[in-house]
C-alpha cells in the first residue's frame, strides 16, 4: 500500500488478536524507527522499553485503567523519557565528534548553548519539553506501524509511577510516558469494521 492508503488501513485497536506475533524483524524496525526519529537539537531524550513478557504485560493491565490491549498486544512499546542534564548534552557531542569528526571549535558554541539553555529551565520544563520529544516519536511509531501493517493502540491512559515500578524504570533514570500496544489485530475487533471519522480536509488544511 501507498502512504496514504496505510493510514487509511491503520486504527487504534482495541483487541489484538493474542495468537499472533510480531516477528523480531518486525520488532527490530519499530526500534529502528524510534531511534531514527527526528528529536529536537538531536538530543534523542526519549528511551524505549519493548515489553513482551506475557507475565508482565498481564501485571500492566491493572495500571493502564483496565485497558485489555497491553494484554492482547504482541509487544508493547513504552516510551520513557530521561534526565537531560550537563553530562548527558556533553555524552552528545562526544557522540557527534566521534560520528563525524567535527572539530571542537565548531561544536563547543552550540555546546555550550544548550548547557546554558538547559541550566537555566527547571525540571518541570525539561521534562515537557521530553515529552514533546516522546511525542513525535509516538507519531513516527505510529506511521511506520501503518506502513508495516502492524496493528498499534495508542495510550496516554496509564499510571505512569505504577508503571515505572512495575518495569523497574526509576533505577533507570527513565519515566514512563507513553504506551503503544503493537501486534495484529482480531477478526473480531469490531472497531476495525467501522469507517474512519475526519472532518473534510478543506476545513483541516488552508495554503498561503
């Protein structure tokens, strides 16, 4: 299918079919979109836990509000974000240099622009700032998920400190965000039969 006709073929699923399984492959290219994903300044502040422990994913059911489709799911995708301090812009551009060699005295100003940017917010700001980033990737998540035709659901619905414990994150240094339950759907999903709902793309759209 085409671009479009993939997220015309997509939906938020609420019952995965829990006999089918997303291959590896198919797992390995969600975590290679996720880390391909576009973030702002590249800082990447975003980790993913990729959960396919029955076990554990029954355990999740009680902290997503009783939501089945963590159950049901093949996998699924947590998305955390992480403490974004001096050390870890500075881990940054190491990477950078390391990538591409690019000399220090064209790195170190934008360097020390962000260490003075980030200094200068208080946690609550780094973290929604995080989060923004959490979100383009939930977004990139779910377009390649389409074009993969893999079935995704998702959900800001959880309680993300149950979570976290629950996943053993905070010895991490990463807080829960986001969860995208991932897999095939069921034959029997009836939101699957049902027409797509959007408003007329001229009311959506204008060009200047």
């Amino acid at each position: 299918m085409d671009s479009i006709e993939s997220l015309q073929w997509r939906y938020a699923t609420k019952k995965f079919d829990a006999d089918k399984k997303l291959s590896s492959a198919q797992l390995d290219v969600l975590a290679q979109a996720f880390n391909l994903t576009a973030t702002s300044y590249g800082l990447q502040p975003c980790k993913l836990v990729i959960v396919t422990d029955q076990k554990v994913k029954d355990q999740m059911v009680a902290h997503s509000y009783g939501q089945l489709q963590v159950k049901g799911a093949s996998a699924v995708l947590v998305i955390c974000i992480t403490e974004v301090d001096e050390p870890f812009i500075d881990s940054y551009f190491k990477l950078v240099k390391k990538v591409r060699n690019t000399p220090d005295e064209v790195l170190n100003p934008f360097k020390e622009f962000l260490i003075d940017s980030f200094s200068n917010k208080n946690t609550l700001e780094i973290e929604q700032w995080a989060r923004s980033q959490a979100y383009l990737i939930l977004g990139n998540l779910l377009t390649v998920c389409a074009h993969e035709q893999i079935d995704s659901c998702p959900m800001e619905g959880f309680v993300p400190e149950k979570m976290d414990e629950l996943l053993n994150l905070k010895s991490k240094g990463l807080k829960s965000v986001l969860l995208l339950p991932v897999g095939h759907r069921s034959t029997d999903d009836f939101m699957a039969q049902l027409k797509k709902v959007r408003k007329p793309q001229q009311e959506m759209i204008s060009y200047v």
